[in-house]
C-alpha cells in the first residue's frame, strides 16, 4: 500500500505521488516572530515534522522549507513599544522560536528563509503579475485582482461571490474590488521600507510564501502544510498569485491540521488560556508534548487539558519503561534463544512493523501508530515474562521500539537516575517474578535497584523504597 493523505483541494484521501520519483518538495508556513509561540503553533511544527520523518523512513528524499515572517504590522508595533529595530526584534524570537523547536525535537529545515532576505524575488514576483494583468498599483499599494483568477476559493471551496458575503473585508478605496488583497504596502512614516519600482514599501503577507516557494523549490512543488486557519485566505491567495504568475499547479497536495483549544476552549488571551510552548516544556518536557501532540489524529481537533496530559505521561512511561527493562534484561539474556521460539518472535517482530506502517500509510495516523507501540510493548513484556530469554530477540525488541518511536520524534534513552514512575513499574515487575517464582529476575532487579542507589524494604503493606 502506498502513502495516502488527505488533499484540502480535492477533500479527498489520495495516494501520495511526489512530482519526481523518490523526492519530496514540502513547504510549511512558519510563524510571524514577534513574541514566543504558544502551544497552539507546536501543534503544526509537530505534525509536518513527523511527515517528514516518515517520507524519509519510506525512502523519500525531502527538501523541507519553512519561512520566517520577519516583516509585519505586529513586529513594527513590538519594535516602536520597546523603542528597537524590526530586526532586532525578528531576530530575537527567530532564535527563541527555534530553541522551542528544540526543545520539541523538531528537526531544523533544510531552509529557513526570511522575508527581508527575499525582498528582490518578491518585488520580482508582484512585477510579473502586474505585467499579465494580475495586478495593479493604487497610490503607491499593490493589489492582486482576485476575479481574474476563475478559481479563487478553490482551496477553501467557495465560490467568490460567497467569500464576499462572507468575509470581513475592509473597505478601501484604492482597491478595485473588496476581496483584492496586497501584494505590497506603500511604507507609512517611520516604518521598515524598501525601494520599489510603486515607491517605498513593503511586501503583504500572501505574496512572501509564494516567492519563497518558487525560489527555493520551483514553479510547482509536491506539498503545502500549516493549520487550518490558513485555508483562507492565506493559502487561498497563495495558489492565486502562484498559479497565475507561472501557469502551473502551485501544489499537488495541501495538508492541514485541526486547531487546538484548551480545557474545550478557544486559546485566547482574554481567557486567561493563552499558554506558552516553552513553558509547557519546562513544567512537562517536550517529549511528553509532542507525545501528545500525535495521540490524535492530526486533521482532527484537539483537546489540551491537565487530564489529557496526564494520560498522555502515562502512556509515554509505558513505552520508555519497556524499553528499559528491555535493556536491563540484555545483559542478563542468553546468546541463543534458549525455548526454540526465536522464528516466532521473528514473525511476530516483522508483523509489528508491517501494522505500524500500515497506519501511517493511512493518512499520517499517529494514533492508531502509538497503539501500535502499545503492542510492541504488550509482545516484549510477554517474552520477557520468561525465565530465560534470547538476546538476539531482546535485541529484536529494543530496535524495533526505537525504530518506530524515532520515526514519531521520540526519544527513549532515559537519563541515569531512574524517575519514580520507573521505579515503581520495576517493583511491581519484581512482585510478579516473586509470585512466579522467578527469583532469577526478582533478584535481578533488587540488584538493579541498588546500583541505582535505590533500596527496597519488604514490609508487610508491601514494597517500600527509598533513594540512599
């Protein structure tokens, strides 16, 4: 079975056929820097990141670009409030939203480009509309003639006489019709501007993700990410100005993740919601929020709440727990798989991977994976439960967690100090050897224990510890 996904423009679910065999172009929207991200906005750059990771395990090679918008009203406004630079300010949170990212362990782009870096292709750009008839200059502005493109709305399925009824359009004189948006903006006093042949200015926000696109991946690319709320009218006036300026198909797929609320609310400062990325890092870790993150699937909705997130832990302890008693159990398993079972742990390995494949074949679904890695779990704590056990098949166990934990961006090696939730399942493994009567592995994790600086007390209320 091919990769399937789920195409905005067509509402349907498609196999995946990049334009060139074997490699993949992907443009994701990045943020506007002017403050720290919010929670909401890990949300895409979690998502698309595990894309990338999974065409890469499927053999693609991905070219993966996301911009920076280092130019905008709300970077002017932080600037002249702070008394600095739009620069200035763009660098700071350019930097800080990429420690975030870090922190998420999203993988870097290949390409970061920023607006005040592509200024001569955009102004480039807006010349070549204009010179097809796409576009017309009003008193220094800019402006794309939305009812020469005969598809408008087709992103968001809407025909323009609907998205007029329907939209919030400011009133302008200098436009020729009200659902025309700016290609660039003739510079008010004080403001960042740069020379054009229409006078000093600067670019809208719809048209720097187009040139970008056509700069760093060409006329047509395979495909175009970012969060709902960027069907319209951002990715709408994307396909737009794109399509009318090279006559080709911008891209062939358009992805899009559901938006994120918080205790079944709209994120929002005036709620009180509005909650950070980086310190939802610092108060849970980022492995658990990206963990999160993929337990739905990524075209639905999502719920944040202290409830949700604390099954969430649950479920990433349990992953991480398994995997370490399996590596405990290394070094105490035999060369050889000592009950002749070594094919059926083979087959049952192979089957494991083939499921978990399976599922992100279908349309990225990151959720129904992680059940596939309880399973995983489920099959090693099985084996394990046997006295004596193969390494080779241990082994098995191990790589295939960390094969397929990878490809979600998780990382399981656990720091040295056991956390107490390690402890606890390590326990509760040694009072069912003991029931068993497999005092070779009760003994094995007393001693584990106490290398760990760990010491157990049998009580009658049951097993106690406490740390040296």
């Amino acid at each position: 079975m091919s990769i399937q996904l789920t195409n905005t423009l067509t509402r349907r679910k498609e196999p995946f056929v990049p334009l060139e065999p074997g490699k993949v172009k992907m443009y994701v929207c990045g943020p506007t820097v002017y403050n720290y991200i919010h929670i909401g906005n890990s949300r895409p750059a979690i998502v698309f990141d595990t894309l990338r990771r999974y065409l890469k395990y499927r053999g693609y090679q991905v070219t993966f670009v996301q911009n920076i918008t280092d130019v905008d009203d709300k970077l002017i406004r932080v600037a002249n409030e702070e008394g600095t630079t739009v620069k200035e300010v763009a660098d700071r949170f350019t930097d800080a939203f990429n420690e975030d990212l870090r922190s998420l362990n999203v993988l870097p782009p290949d390409i970061q480009p920023r607006v005040m870096q592509t200024i001569p292709e955009i102004i480039e750009f807006v010349e070549g509309l204009i010179e097809k008839g796409f576009a017309y200059e009003s008193e220094g502005d800019v402006y794309f003639r939305t009812g020469r493109f005969e598809e408008y709305g087709k992103l968001s399925h809407q025909p323009l006489d609907d998205l007029q009824a329907g939209a919030r359009v400011e009133i302008n004189e200098k436009k020729e019709h009200p659902l025309d948006f700016a290609l660039w903006k003739s510079a008010k006093p004080g403001e960042v501007a740069w020379s054009s042949p229409w006078g000093e200015g600067r670019p809208g926000w719809h048209i720097e993700c187009s040139a970008m696109a056509l700069k760093f991946l060409g006329e047509e690319i395979d495909i175009h990410a970012g969060g709902t709320d960027l069907v319209f009218p951002h990715h709408e006036n994307e396909i737009a100005q794109s399509e009318c300026l090279t006559g080709k198909v911008f891209a062939r797929y358009w992805l899009h993740n559901g938006m994120l609320n918080i205790n079944n609310e709209k994120m929002s400062k005036s709620l009180g919601n509005f909650l950070l990325a980086r310190d939802l890092v610092k108060q849970f870790g980022g492995q658990l929020i990206r963990f999160f993150m993929l337990l739905g699937h990524y075209r639905n909705p999502i719920n944040f709440s202290d409830d949700l997130l604390e099954q969430a832990s649950n479920g990433l302890e349990r992953i991480k727990t398994a995997y370490t008693n399996l590596s405990y159990r290394l070094g105490t398993s035999r060369a050889e798989e000592p009950n002749g079972q070594a094919s059926e742990q083979a087959r049952i390995i192979g089957e494991l991977r083939d499921k978990f494949i399976a599922e992100m074949d279908d349309d990225l679904n990151t959720a129904n994976a992680i059940t596939v890695l309880f399973d995983v779990v489920k099959e090693a704590n099985l084996y394990m439960r046997n006295e004596n056990v193969g390494t080779q098949e241990i082994q098995a166990y191990m790589d295939l967690l960390a094969e397929l934990t990878g490809v979600l961006g998780l990382v399981l090696e656990q720091k040295e100090e056991l956390l107490d939730s390690e402890i606890d399942a390590l326990i509760e493994e040694r009072t069912e050897a003991r029931k068993a009567r497999n005092f070779t592995r009760s003994d094995e994790i007393r001693d584990l224990l106490a290398a760990k600086g760990i010491v157990l007390e049998d009580t009658p209320q049951g097993v106690r510890w406490r740390r040296k």
